[in-house]
C-alpha cells in the first residue's frame, strides 16, 4: 500500500516536472518520492537538476545531500551505526510530524505545538512543521510564535508561499498591518495566483486607505510617489498601476500623475516602450504637458528613432519657443536625422537639408 502511494507521488511529481520545468518543487518531490522507494541513484539526478533550475533553494540542496548519503551506503552495503541512527531520526521525525498534524486537526493545539517541537528537534529544517507550528501558536494567540515560526519557514524555503499568507496573519492579528501588506506582496511574486493571499491585499489595502481618509487611487498614488523617492522604481510602477486600475476616471488630475510618474519610473528602468504608451496617453489628453513630450523624445532617441524624437521637439519648441535646453535638443536631433539612410526621402519630416 505504502509502495503504491510513493510511486503514485513519484508520478504526479515527474508530470509537474514535465509541464513546468521551471518549477523547482516538481524536481524536489519527485526526487523524494523516488528516494522514499529507495531508488536513490535516480533520485540524486532529479534533484541535482532541481538545483540548476534554482541554485539559491537551499531545501533541495539539504535532501541532494541526505540522498548521496543514503545511496553510498547502499552502494557499499554499509549499515553502520550513524547511517541507522540518521534514517531511525528521520522515521520518527516522520511519525511526529504525523502526531502533530493529526493534533492540529482535531485543534488540540498544545499537543499539535509539543509534537511539531519534538519532531524539529529531529528535522529542524522541515519548512512544513515550522509552517504547522505557526498555525497553531496563531490559534491560541500567541502571535509573537507564529510571526517567529512563519518566518523561519520562509527562510528555509523561500518558496513556501503558505508561509507568507501565515506570516501575513500573524502581523495582522499582532497590529502589525504595514509589514502584513509587505508579506503579502512577496508571497504574490512567489505564486500570483493564491487566491488567499489575492483577497487578503484586497482586504489590508481597502482598510489602509480607509485609515489614512484617502480613497483607494490616492492611496496608492501616495504609496507610489513614496516608492519613487525611495528609487524603488519597480514598486513604483506596481502602485501607479494599481492606482490607475483602481481609478474611475480616464482622466482626472490622479490618473495623470500616475502615468507621468510611472513613465519616469520606467524611464529609469530603461523601459522605453513602456515610457512612450504613458507620455502618449498623457498627450493625447494634454498635447501642452512639457515633461511627458520631452520624456517621450528622450524615450525614441533612445531607441534611436530619430525622426519622431525630432517630431516631438519641434511640438515643444513651438508650445514653448523660450525653452533653450529644447533648441539644443531640436539642432541635434535635426543633425542626426540627416545622417540616417536615405534622409532626403523624409520629405515630410522636413529636417532641413
């Protein structure tokens, strides 16, 4: 029976590995699963390609290791006293955690936290059983354990992203509602499509602009431009966006900021397509705006179309003649125009040949 369900794991974990071959998890369960049927030799290749997909997981690292040992004392037909004691810990780690889980359950939740205890005392780096505890320190309100227990989940496994939505509560059961937002924020990149954690940012985030008398836009323009004095660009771009999407208007003196700013953002990131869609979108409704037509020109000389670089310098020297830094801009742009393959079929263009 047991044979059967490793080899049912071991399956499950190869068709992840197969669909998704970028996932690291898929690599270490299937190289658990063939190491708890004892086929280590085909486990130690799973997992050593699980650490080229991902060199800085630490876990598959550790079980890489445990594995290698186990197969060479099966190579050399050595049982000693060490290798027995370290597979004898690992069997009653297991158990346990077992205990444990079946505690947490029935929500004896004192028994559940002296088993997961006792079980790392034998595992201390199993990221589930700091993940368990945590849920149960949480349930008899000792926030300070949980907060302390998800952590350490996290930091041995940095992909759990349980362990952020559990941290994430914790922080805001202990009032800690700032530091609950950033958790969550980080278990979204680890895995965007946790429904939890998604419900939970919706949530924090209503309830942090509601505190501050800020609607939700002007929230996150706020959180934006304080991410953008911070030079955290990619935050930046990340508010300004949730501002834009939160807004319900196409138009008004927030939405504008927030595309004005997310293109500097951008600007800085080199994401030049990105700053000419936002500085277009702010001119088609303020042709006059002269931070996003200069933004823009900068944006297509950096990818080196000159023509509409000039387009947009000589709209700016005819909205603001007195601009000297955009004349300069203007005899440049007009040189290097001149010099591009077949310049004098750019009639339209009129560079001043």
């Amino acid at each position: 029976m047991e044979a059967s369900m490793f080899k049912k794991a071991a399956d499950d974990a190869y068709r992840c590995k197969r669909y998704n071959p970028y996932d690291v998890m898929g690599y270490l369960r299937h190289g658990l699963a063939l190491r708890a049927m004892g086929k280590y030799k085909e486990a130690i290749e799973t997992l050593r390609k699980g650490t080229e997909v991902d060199p800085k997981f630490v876990k598959i690292f550790d079980v890489l290791t445990e594995t290698k040992q186990l197969y060479k004392a099966q190579v050399k037909g050595v049982n000693d006293g060490t290798t027995l004691r370290r597979m004898t810990a690992a069997e009653s780690a297991k158990l346990k955690k077992r205990d444990g889980d079946d505690a947490l359950r029935k929500k004896d939740y004192a028994l559940a936290i002296a088993c997961y205890t006792e079980t790392l005392e034998l595992d201390p780096k199993n990221d589930w059983v700091y993940l368990h505890r945590s849920i149960a320190h949480a349930a008899q309100k000792d926030h300070a354990k949980a907060i302390e227990d998800a952590s350490k989940c996290i930091r041995l496994n940095y992909r759990q992203v349980e362990g952020y939505y559990r941290l994430a509560l914790a922080l805001h059961a202990a009032g800690q509602h700032d530091q609950a937002l950033s958790t969550l924020y980080r278990g979204q990149e680890v895995n965007a499509r946790h429904v939890g954690i998604s419900r939970f940012i919706v949530q924090l985030e209503e309830e942090e602009a509601k505190e501050a008398g800020l609607s939700l836009p002007v929230w996150f323009k706020e959180k934006g431009y304080r991410a953008f004095q911070l030079r955290s660009y990619e935050d930046a771009i990340k508010f300004y966006t949730k501002a834009i999407d939160a807004s319900q208007s196409d138009d008004d003196e927030v939405v504008m900021h927030c595309y004005l700013y997310r293109s500097r953002a951008s600007q800085t990131r080199g994401e030049f397509s990105a700053v000419i869609a936002d500085c277009t979108y702010v001119l088609d409704r303020c042709p006059e705006n002269v931070f996003a037509r200069l933004r823009r020109a900068d944006a297509y000389e950096q990818q080196r179309d000159f023509l509409m670089a000039l387009k947009d310098i000589r709209e700016l020297v005819a909205i603001n003649p007195e601009y000297e830094d955009a004349h300069a801009r203007l005899q440049s742009l007009e040189h290097k125009c001149r010099l591009l393959p077949g310049a004098s079929q750019h009639k339209g263009v009129g560079i001043g040949l």
